[in-house]
C-alpha cells in the first residue's frame, strides 16, 4: 500500500515535502496535472471531473490514502471524491483553517488564493466552524501561480504584484492563510513586506493529519526502499516539471513519467487533452494512439504562424464554431492586469486550434502577447468562452 498525493500542477509539492518529513519511509505516488494547469480558471464540473479522473488513476496504483493537494480541488471536488471513493481522501483547506484560528491574536484573518477557491467560499466556512466571530478578508491573486510557475520569487515584479493584491489586506489581519500550494514559494516575499502579519502555510498540517488517518486504519508501512520512496507524473512538460521541482523540494527529481498514455486514454474516452503546454499544442488526431506533434514548434516563423491564424478562421467559420472577436480578448487581458486596454501594448493575436482524438471535436484558443508596465505577458484564451487557459509573465 502507499500514498498518493495531486495537484493541478507543481504547487502539490510543497504539501508533499511536509508529509515525507512527517512519514519519510511510505511509497508515495505523486500526480501533477501540468497540462491543464491552472485549476483557478476552471469551471467547478471540470475541476470534479479532473481531479475523479486522477483518483482513478492513483486507485490503480493500490494506494490507500490520497491527499488533494491544491486548494481549488479541495474546494470544489473534495466532497464528492469523498462520496465515490471508499479509501480516506483529505485536502488541505480544514487543516489551514484550523492552523489560523490557532495563529491569529485578533480574530481577523486573510485568505488568498485562485479566483476559485476564493469564489467557493470554503475557507471562511471552515474558519467560522472553529471560531463563529473570527473575521475573514480574501483575496484571489491568479498571478501568483504563473509567476511561481516561472521561477520568479523576488524582485520587482512579485513586489508590485504582492502589493497590487494585498495592500488592502495591511492593517487589516494579523494572520495570513496562503489558500494555494504555489504560495508557500512567495512567502518570504510577502513577509518582507508585511513583516506584522503572520503567513500560515496548510501543508504542515496536512501531512499530520494524514500521519494520523493511516495510524488509525493501521495503514502504516514503513516499506519504501531508499531513493524510491516517491514516484512522480505529469501530464505534460516532465523536463520544466524537473526543473521548477527543485525549487519546492530542494532536492533532484531524478524521474518522472510523462502522461502521455494516461492523456491518450482521456482521449479514446473523447475527454479534452489540455492546451496548457510549454511550447504550445499537443493534438491527437487520427487513429488511436497516432500523435501529430507539438504545432508551435513547427511555426516559428511569425509569417506561418499568421497564415495559419487565418487558416484556422475560416475552419473554425466552416465548423460553425462560436468564437469570440480578438477584440474581445483584448479586453478581457486588460481585465486581468486591471487596467484599461488602451494601456497595454499588444502583439498579433492568433487563433490556434487543438484536435481531440475525435476529429469532430475541435478547440480553439487565441494566444495574446501583452506588455505593460515593462513586462510581458503571454495568454492563451478559450476563443469560445474567453477562459483563460494559461499564462506567463517576463520581465
């Protein structure tokens, strides 16, 4: 038996060091959905419908606890993997909130986390279990993640963006709960800062509560060999996932097993392969099995890249697709960085499409280059319902 642990992406890490600190010696199975990264943006039935697909897959692995590491899932899909799966499942938000109330002097306490998570209202639920007259502000701050995601942890950029989300919060808590497994990478950041407030992390707390769930259904092992005690996969980007891993865990990730089978079982079953990837589309198309290979890597060339913008127009014209106008990605970019769009600065903006397995389902997407304020930002927009599926920042 053995334990597995997901998240949407890289930030589940953090939650994993705590519990190999508290229980170094059990088999862990760690998942990190990278290829739909972020969870934040999504809808709550996609999030109930990722994170079923996940267990499933970790159920294979004969484990016999899972712990949802990642506030979002937590939040919207916890309850329900309780109702269909038998084995012990916890999250990390009742361990946070706990851990605040115990933290905090004044009773009032911060939350930050994904635009979800903070919509579900689940911490301050939590919190006023354990303390009805206990006062909570939150905040969702999407730009953490992504900045997390590429490695920048000080300097000015996560200074203006900490200050833009929590200056409000100033003078206003003592204790700050970070309701999203990438924000433990920003806390030094932040504390320097707001050195008054006292930042909780869940994922300590977490593990022990694991530690004491697998005590109590004796499911301790204490049976990993040396250097094989956790087993990694991704969904998409092993090598990046390697690479930002050792920020989490201070330590080489020495494997990690790609998804590519797991995606291409998502797709027999007409499920959505991501669009999140580093370099730009996987599409599956065809027979069974048969990968065409990564799009953007084979359009360089801005002049391709356009021609195939205006190509996949007139498909998207003649699947009879509802796009929305590139106007209207414009605006919701400058939404994001609040601010007006005649403030930003945009490059073309391109219409992508991703094949499923079933050549009748067709995605697209727009991908947007901004600068503002001397960064730059690189989205890719659902060009259906102008979600945002991913985005990175440059300085």
């Amino acid at each position: 038996m053995s334990i597995g642990v997901f998240d949407s992406g890289i930030g589940g890490l953090t939650v994993l060091k705590e519990i190999r600190k508290v229980l170094p010696n059990e088999k862990i199975y760690y998942f990190g959905d990278t290829a739909r990264v972020p969870y934040g943006e999504k809808t709550k039935e996609l999030i109930i419908r990722y994170s079923k697909e996940i267990v499933e897959f970790l159920l294979e692995k004969d484990v016999s606890a899972i712990v949802v590491a990642c506030n979002t899932a937590t939040a919207l899909a916890l309850k329900e993997l309780k109702e269909i799966f038998k084995i012990p499942i916890i999250g990390v938000i009742e361990a946070g909130a706990r851990t605040a109330i115990n933290t905090t002097k004044n009773g009032k306490i911060g939350v930050i986390g994904t635009k979800a998570t903070i919509n579900s209202e689940k911490y301050t639920e939590e919190i006023k279990l354990f303390n009805a007259e206990a006062e909570v502000f939150q905040k969702a701050c999407p730009l953490f993640v992504p900045a997390v995601e590429e490695g920048i942890l000080n300097g000015k950029l996560v200074n203006q963006i900490i200050k833009t989300y929590l200056d409000d919060f100033n003078e206003k808590i003592d204790t700050l709960i970070l309701g999203c497994t990438h924000y433990p990478l920003l806390k030094e950041a932040i504390s320097k800062i707001y050195p008054n407030i006292k930042i909780v992390d869940p994922a300590k707390e977490t593990a022990l509560d694991l530690k004491e769930i697998l005590k109590e259904n004796k499911f301790l092992k204490n049976d990993a060999q040396k250097n094989e005690e956790v087993k990694y996969y991704v969904t998409d980007g092993k090598e990046k996932f390697k690479e930002i891993g050792i920020m989490f865990l201070e330590e080489n990730i020495k494997k990690t097993s790609c998804g590519a089978n797991w995606a291409l079982n998502l797709a027999k079953k007409t499920l959505e392969i991501s669009l999140q990837s580093a370099g730009g589309v996987l599409a599956c198309a065809g027979k069974a099995g048969e990968w065409l290979g990564n799009l953007a890597n084979e359009l360089k060339d801005e002049a391709k890249k356009a021609e195939l913008s205006r190509v996949n127009e007139e498909q998207a014209k003649f699947d009879g697709a509802q796009i929305i106008s590139s106007d209207l990605v414009k605006d919701i970019v400058a939404k994001r960085l609040k601010t007006e769009a005649g403030n930003v600065e945009f490059g073309q903006i391109y219409l992508g499409k991703m094949e499923a397995f079933n050549k009748a389902s067709r995605e697209y997407f727009y991908e947007a280059k901004a600068k503002f304020n001397d960064f730059l930002y690189c989205f890719k927009i659902a060009a259906g319902n102008g979600e945002i599926l991913s985005l990175k920042i440059k300085s």
